[in-house]
C-alpha cells in the first residue's frame, strides 16, 4: 500500500494547488472577468479533483465534484448562464470540495448529505433550472449525462458505509450489483476474470440477473443480456478494494456495493448526526428518483435496477431490507468463513486516522536549481581553495587550514544533501522496460527474461527525463538483435529463455547503467561489412575488436538487412550516443562471440556541473566540454595542410579536419606564436569533427554551467559562461555551432 | 513616541517622493548623467571583464556578479565617442533593467541627487543618438544632468547587430 499512499500524498498536495486556483479564478469571475480560458481552468480543476479522486475511491469526493463539473460545462456550452447565484453556489462549493478533500486526507467521515443541498441545486441548474431551488418540476434532461447519476444515486449510500470501517473481527457482507454495458464487451474485458478477482476477497455467490432473451432471428450477439448480483463474504473487503477489482471497466458498467453490518447500517447513525440536512438528503433523494423515472432505462438495462436499488435505500433508511436481514442477524457463517482467513489482518481503510498534513512540498524546479547551482559554485570555489594550500601555509596557518577542512566537508555535505532533492530513482525508467521486452517477445517469438537490479540508484531528474529513450532503445535492440531464437540457443546449448539484464550502480561522480543480455554477441564480420559499404570505415582500416564492436554507434550505420519492424523505425544506435553525449554522457560496448553483449552507459550524476577544459585565446578564458574533445595536439607537432580558402585543415590518423582558429573566429589578436599553440581535436554532433586553435591549455576541471541570455542574449559559437575559482567568467565553447557555422564563416 | 516620529518621517518621504526623482548620478567626462536610483543594484569598481566575441564594440564583456553573469556596456561607447580605457578607478553601474541585470562602464559616480519631476526638461530634437539614449534632462545645481534610457542603452545592442 505504501505506493498507492505516495500517490495520495501527491493527489492531495496537487488538490491543495488545484482548490487554490479555483479560488483565484471564481474570484476573478465574480469581480465580472468572463473570460472563457478562466471557465476552462476551473472547469479543468475540478476535473482533476474529480478524476484523482475517483482512482482512490473518495466517492463522497467524486460525486460531488462530478455535479458541479457538469454544471460548469453546461456553463462553458452556455447552457446555463453565469449569473450572480450561481458564481455564489459555485464558491460555496469549492469550500465543500476542500472539506471532502480534507475529509479523504484524514480519513474523516462526513455527514451522507454533507454538499447535498449544493448538489441538488446543481444538478438543477444542469437540468435548466434556476439556482437557489431544486425543484421537482417535470421537465425534460434532453442533455442529461445519462451515466452519471445512476453510478452518483449508487454512491451516495456507499459513502457513509465505507467510511465507517467494519469491527475489525468481524465478517463484513457485501453485496454489488455488477450490470455490465455493450462497451464493456467491446473493450475485450471478461466479466469472469472480475469475479474470480473478487472470489479471492472471501466468499462469493454470484447470481445472474438475465433479462427475457429476445428470439433468436432478434438476438443481438454483442448485446447484454445478463448482469449479476454477487454477495461477497469478506473479512478485508472495503468499498476500496472492491472498486478497485472493476477499475478497468470504470464507466464500462454500473457497479452498486453495498455493505451489511450486524447493527442497523451506518448511513443512518450519521444522518442522525446531522438532522437538519436530512430533509436535504430527502430532497435529493427524490430529485435523484425523478430523473431514473424520466431516464431512459432501457437503454442501458441498468436504470431499472437501478430504480429497484434506489427503493432499497429508502427501505433501509426505515429498516434493514429482507435480503440483508439474513446477514445481520447470523453472524456464523461469517464465522465459519473467519476460519480460513483468521491471519489475515483486516484492510487498513482510510479511517485509521493516519497523520495530517503536508509530507512534501511542491518547490518549482527553478528554485531547486538556484540552489544546486550556488552549491556548485561552493564546491569549485572550495576546491579552489584546497588547492592553493601548500605546505608553507598549512604549517604556518593550521587553523585556518583546519577550518577550509570542515568546510570541504560540510560543502560535499551540503553538495550531496541537494543532489538528492533532484535525483529520483531510475526505477521511473526501467518500470516501463518489462513491457517493452514482454511485447518485443510475443512479436519476435522468442523468450525472453528481463532482470533489473539497482532501479532505486537515484539520478539527477534532468537526465532521468533524457534517459528514457536512448535506454529503451538499447533495451530493445539488446532483445531484439541480441537475443536468438529458442531454437537457437537450445542448439548453442543455452537455456532457451535469453536474459536481459537492466542495472544501475552508481561509481563514482557518475551513474554506470548496463544493458546486457546473454544472446549472440555482435557479428563482427558483418559489421564491418556493412561499415566498410556504407563508407563509415575505409577499406584497408584495420580495427580491433572493440572498435568493431563500437561500430554501431556510427552515424549512417545501420544492420539494414537484419533490421525488423521493431528495432529498426529509422533510429540508429548513433541517435541513442548523440542523445546520451548531449547530457554528458558515454556509451561503451563490447560483446563476446555467442556469450552475448554489455552496452555501458556512463551518465553525470547531475547536469549542473560540466567536466572541461580550460584553454585561453587572446588572454581570456574559454572551456571546452570534455565530452566533445577528443584529443589535445601541439600546434608544432600536427599536421596541416592549406586550402584554396586560405583555410587549414588538419590530417589525423587519415582524416582531414577542419581548422578553426578561435582567436580568428571571435575576432580578436593574440600574440601567440603559432607554434606554441595547441589544436583541441574535437567532435560534434553526428562524429563530425572540427579542430580548434587555441592560444594554451591551461587544465581540466568542473564547472556550472551559467547563462548569457539571462542578462543578454546569445552569442555566436558561445554555449554559454561559467564562472572561474579565481571569480572571473570563463565562455564555454559551442563545438556544434562553431562546426556548423564553418562553412557560412569560410563564405563570408 | 520615538516610532511615531519614524513614521511621521516615512510618511513625509513618501509624499515627497510622489513628485521627485531620486537620482544616481555619475560622469563620463566632464558630463553628468544620470539614473534612477531604484534601479541601481549595485556600484562596483572596474576590476576587467571577459570579452564577449562576435558582439557590439560597447558591449566590454561580462563580470561574475555572486554567481550571475552580467554584461558590461560602456556607456562612453554607446555614445559613440570610442572604448574607455578603464582603470580601477572607473565605476561599474549595476541595474536592473526589466528581468535583466546589467552594467554599465561610467568614469566615476559622483552624488545622489533629489530633482523635482516637474524640473525634467525634454530632449531637443536633433540628434537621433541623444533623443534615443535619453528620457530627458534636468538641471540640478545649474549643471545639466542627462537622464540614460537604459532600456535603449541595451536593447541597441540587439537591433544594431
């Protein structure tokens, strides 16, 4: 359950925001505001509230919102007007939402007819009638949402029951009224499998309701002609639990649960604990039964039970129905079906009275990421710092050093202590990969097992949400190209089911995630074949092993003749390196002939801080993400050659590279001689490389990224600043712009 | 009763402020001019800037400012009269300009000046530099007091690239 608590955690956090906006936006609406964007908002709100609260069962919740989120789209349609009485109704309401939310936070039951007047005169409105009265006139509901207020009707007596938990010793007895509509067929559900579901809450009896079988020439084969009564036995059932056995088929089917105790039903005690809205309820209650009378039953085969339920109601309210009599007054056969289940702890309802109050608070990321880069910013300067102490000071100024030395350590502390607000368990990423290979199997005829081991190793949010697809990409390509066929493995005597195995581990400042299986290895030979056709290697390059097997992150590099509908939808593995490199990270792969393959991929814990080098051109600083060098050559010691242009280029290992001088490309003079300066090999997007003159290579380290368009705007060939341990601002080189910006440079 | 009188004061300056300006005021030159005083964040000496390439000849490059990065504009530059060749003497003027902060590069800052709204004379018409880089003109202590449009100060360096 604790899953299923977070995500009420977070329901309930979002409706404190989402009852905050209604405020703003009927207030605005009251001040004479009109606007249709502010209808839509509120209209949105409340759905929200609704749809949250109809996934955790809050029915009380859910009905409510319901009647006035119809009310507000017969507003938005312009079939009710938005007068003064009905803005009044809609902001007493919003009060009413916020004490069913508040209710359903704590548990706390609230009277049945708590909202019922509100309700009533919403539903009214919707049915064309003005606010402040619900009347019972007969007029037409031509546009009534015709499976609304039967499920509402249904709900309204399951309120109070559910939130009145059962005497924990006790058997509850249930019975639901299952009437299934076409849609539900349609939709491939089986009314079996739900059963079944509920069997394994206690003891079940279901009892068909069947309508009279037309003749056989007027049958109708999708048409429905049964529902079912079940009568469920249970000791952990709640109106919860059973709601949520037909949660799939939510809307597909009108669903009525009903709860017998041994004393008189609950409903009752709580009216009586709220007399003056009883005549409220009553009220209700009649404007309820008018619209089933109106309603066109037939249609759905369930408004006459329906009708029939609602009676039960209003017999209850005077005395226990005949039916339930049998449950109230023998408690044995509970008993009796107590034995079975004795170890079972009852279902721990909503009404255990847990804490109130926010557990978490919403911060804008915004805000989170100011912090983590000031923090960022502490760790460089701090380890600036540490780095000017040399022996000299640390004899004479032990306690000077003796401080920068708690400091270092509570600013790692500080460093880790905000990472965590951001990093989120990758589980959020593999939970999504079961599926995948589920699918990828029943397509490809294989079998395969997917293992995922380390899915809480938190990452930084940012590249959590970069991650997804290059990893569900190499997931399936490890299922799809990496895994044989039964057949095969059981002949190259491995088990017949091949693994896949999802990992996450952190090493270090960075997070290492694996994706291997036990299938084929890479086919070298025909890689390199295919390499060697498409020209992404030259015909007489020899390549080791490893290199081969990196092959297929090369652009343009795709095993075409072995490409299925699955792994080959014109995304090549080089997509999966460029969207990996873009949040700083590494792909590594290597496979072992007919054992299977290992794809490593090497991501920065975090985005804030970037791994350069630092390099200087015409006296001012600039870095260069590591990420995108490849290496460092003394300008004595390369290679280049002249061009018509008056341009260089660079010869390295039989390539030839463009050369652009950064000096000359931002347009400023150093008095460097040419041969002390260094070429930074570099390499863009898509394995194109450029090489980068600069005046000298002064060291690596990290850095925060800041922005220049804050507080200007941008500048060509720079990504952006960031600012230096000695507090100057460095720019940090944009490799991509500067190469896809060459060639307009060398025209211009 | 002592808090009154601070209230009283407050109070008094309020009024006050409804129809007069609250100037910073510095030179380039012999020239003063002048800016608001609720949008100086902060006055710092020059200690050099990073050069921005590929951008305007006024625009000196960018500072740290506790962990932003800010531009710098020479404001002798804007005006067309050539880069200032500043030393630590020279004054950086931080604003804030809309969302953005900036600075400008401005020989020395010289006084806070109170000016009367009703003293502030417009620009003559004629020289399209002037009339584009400033609101208006005051006269505070028989001197003349140029009023920068700071938004026309950075935004030229948008359009003029």
């Amino acid at each position: 359950m604790s899953d299923l608590d977070e995500f009420k955690a977070t329901y309930f956090d979002e409706c404190s925001e989402l009852l905050l906006e209604l405020e703003e936006q009927f207030s605005a609406i009251q001040e004479g505001d009109r606007d249709s964007e502010r209808l839509n908002a509120v209209f949105r709100a409340i759905h929200s509230i609704k749809g949250g609260g109809g996934a955790f069962g809050f029915d009380g919740l859910v009905k409510f919102a319901h009647s006035f989120e119809t009310l507000l789209d017969y507003v938005r349609d312009g079939k009710v007007e938005l007068s003064e009485d009905v803005i009044v109704l809609c902001i007493r309401s919003i009060d009413i939402v916020a004490d069913f939310v508040g209710a359903a936070r704590t548990g706390d039951a609230l009277a049945a007819s708590y909202g019922a007047v509100e309700k009533a005169q919403f539903d009214a409105l919707a049915r064309g009638q003005s606010a402040g009265a619900a009347s019972t006139d007969d007029e037409p509901m031509d546009d009534f949402d015709i499976d609304f207020t039967p499920v509402a009707v249904n709900l309204e007596r399951e309120l109070p029951m559910a939130s009145t938990a059962p005497a924990t010793d006790g058997m509850t007895r249930w019975t639901i009224g299952f009437t299934p509509f076409p849609t539900l067929y349609e939709r491939a559900n089986d009314p079996l499998l739900l059963f079944r579901e509920l069997g394994m809450l206690g003891t079940m009896t279901v009892t068909p309701r069947l309508k009279p079988m037309p003749k056989l020439a007027d049958f109708d084969p999708f048409g429905v002609y049964c529902a079912w009564d079940i009568e469920l036995v249970s000791d952990r059932a709640s109106a919860d639990t059973i709601r949520e056995v037909f949660e799939f088929v939510d809307g597909d089917c009108a669903i009525t649960i009903e709860m017998h105790e041994g004393s008189a039903p609950a409903a009752i005690a709580l009216d009586d604990d709220d007399l003056p809205s009883f005549a409220a309820l009553a009220e209700m209650a009649k404007a309820e039964r008018k619209f089933i009378a109106t309603g066109d039953a037939d249609d759905m085969g369930a408004g006459a039970d329906l009708s029939a339920l609602l009676d039960d109601t209003k017999a209850e309210a005077a005395a226990p129905a005949p039916l339930h009599l049998v449950a109230e007054a023998a408690p044995a056969p509970a008993t009796a079906a107590n034995r079975d289940r004795s170890t079972d702890a009852p279902e721990d309802s909503a009404s255990s009275g847990r804490p109130v109050g926010m557990q978490s608070i919403r911060v804008d990321l915004d805000k989170v990421d100011r912090v983590v880069n000031m923090v960022g910013e502490l760790v460089i300067t701090q380890s600036m710092l540490t780095q000017q102490m040399d022996d000299a000071i640390r004899d004479r100024y032990q306690e000077l050093v003796r401080g920068i030395e708690v400091l270092a350590q509570t600013t790692r502390g500080l460093q880790d202590a905000v990472m965590a607000i951001r990093a989120q368990p990758v589980k959020s990423v593999f939970s999504r990969m079961p599926r995948l290979v589920r699918e990828l199997a029943s397509k490809t005829g294989k079998k395969i097992k997917l293992e995922t081991i380390g899915e809480n190793t938190e990452i930084d949010k940012t590249v959590i949400e970069q991650l997804s697809d290059p990893l569900t990409h190499m997931v399936r390509n490890s299922a799809d190209h990496g895994i044989e066929s039964p057949e095969k493995r059981v002949s190259r005597g491995k088990p017949e089911v091949g693994t896949v195995r999802l990992s996450a581990e952190q090493a270090g400042g960075n997070i290492l995630i694996i994706v291997e299986d036990d299938g084929g290895g890479i086919n070298r030979d025909r890689v390199l074949e295919i390499a060697r056709e498409r020209g992404v290697v030259g015909p007489d390059q020899q390549m080791t092993d490893e290199q081969i097997d990196n092959l297929i992150f090369a652009p343009g590099f795709s095993t075409a003749s072995e490409v299925s509908d699955i792994s080959g939808r014109g995304v090549g593995m080089d997509v999966v390196l460029s969207n990996i490199k873009k949040i700083g990270g590494s792909v590594h792969v290597r496979s072992w002939t007919g054992k299977g393959t290992r794809m490593t991929l090497r991501l920065p814990l975090t985005l804030a801080v970037l791994d350069v080098m630092l390099v200087k051109v015409a006296g001012s600083p600039y870095v260069i993400p590591l990420s995108s060098i490849v290496e460092t050559i003394q300008n004595s010691r390369a290679d280049f050659g002249h061009m018509p242009s008056g341009g260089k280029v660079l010869q390295v290992r039989g390539e030839y590279v463009q050369v652009v001088d950064l000096a000359t490309r931002f347009e400023m003079t150093t008095d460097q001689a040419e041969d002390s300066r260094f070429v930074v090999l570099c390499e863009a997007e898509g394995n194109s490389k450029i090489a980068l003159v600069v005046d000298d290579i002064i060291g690596q380290q990290q850095v925060v990224i800041k922005s220049l368009e804050e507080n200007f705007e941008r500048i060509d060939g720079i990504a952006g600043g960031t600012i230096l341990g000695d507090g100057n601002v460095a720019l940090i080189v944009d490799v991509q712009s500067l190469k896809s910006g060459t060639a307009h440079q060398t025209a211009a | 009763m002592e808090a009154l009188g601070i209230r009283d004061d407050y109070s008094d300056g309020t009024a006050a402020s409804q129809n007069t300006l609250q100037l910073i005021a510095f030179s380039i030159d012999e020239q003063i001019y002048g800016v608001e005083i609720t949008t100086v964040r902060e006055i710092r000496a020059w200690n050099g800037a990073t050069p921005l390439p590929n951008t305007r000849e006024y625009v000196r490059g960018v500072i740290n400012l506790r962990g932003t990065i800010v531009p710098i504009f020479d404001l002798r530059a804007r005006f067309g009269d050539g880069k200032t060749n500043p030393t630590k003497n020279h004054v950086v003027v931080v604003m804030s300009v809309g969302d953005k902060w900036i600075g400008i590069l401005v020989d020395a800052v010289s006084d806070i000046l109170t000016v009367s709204k009703d003293d502030i004379h417009t620009v003559p018409e004629g020289n399209s530099v002037d009339t584009e880089l400033l609101n208006g003109i005051v006269t505070h202590d028989g001197r003349m007091v140029g009023l920068i449009d700071l938004a026309a100060v950075v935004s030229g360096a948008k359009t003029d690239a």
